[in-house]
C-alpha cells in the first residue's frame, strides 16, 4: 500500500490480509477465525485501520503537493509518456 509523508506504510501485511477476507465477504467472527484472533480483536483492528486510512486522507487534503511529492506511484507514473510527450506518426 501507499507510504505517508514519513515513509511508513499506511497498511501493514496484516491489514491487507483483513481486507482481503472482508472483499471475500467473510464476517468479523470467521475473519477472528482466520487469523486466530477473537472477534473484538477484529473490530478493534479494522476501527485502527480506517482511523489509518483517514488520517493518511485528511493529510493529503491538507497537503496535496506533498502527498504527491511523496507518492512513488505518481512519481512514476509521471515517467510513462502520455500522447503529450510521445512522438504520435
């Protein structure tokens, strides 16, 4: 996933892996299941990850030529050539 301004990851290797159980439609319980964790502990987890997720969101809001300063996506993504920079015959 994305990195914030200070370069640590706004989801980590577990958070994608609850997400990839919540995509697949599983619930809290059979997540809990899933990773070996108690229901409450699953709540508790994903509450954490969006609370990650909007903070990392307010900040880009905040400071959007930051954000995409930072960004290594956007970065290069700003090397492809678009129909702009490449020769077009």
């Amino acid at each position: 996933m994305r990195n914030n301004h200070e370069g640590s990851r706004i989801l980590k290797q577990r958070d994608e892996r609850i997400i990839d159980l919540v995509s697949q439609g599983l619930k809290n319980k059979e997540i809990a299941r899933e990773i070996g964790a108690t229901e409450h502990v699953v709540k508790n987890y994903i509450r954490e990850m969006w609370n990650r997720v909007e903070l990392a969101l307010w900040h880009v809001s905040r400071h959007p030529a930051k954000a995409i300063e930072d960004d290594p996506a956007v970065n290069s993504a700003a090397s492809i050539p678009t129909s702009r920079t490449r020769n077009i015959a």
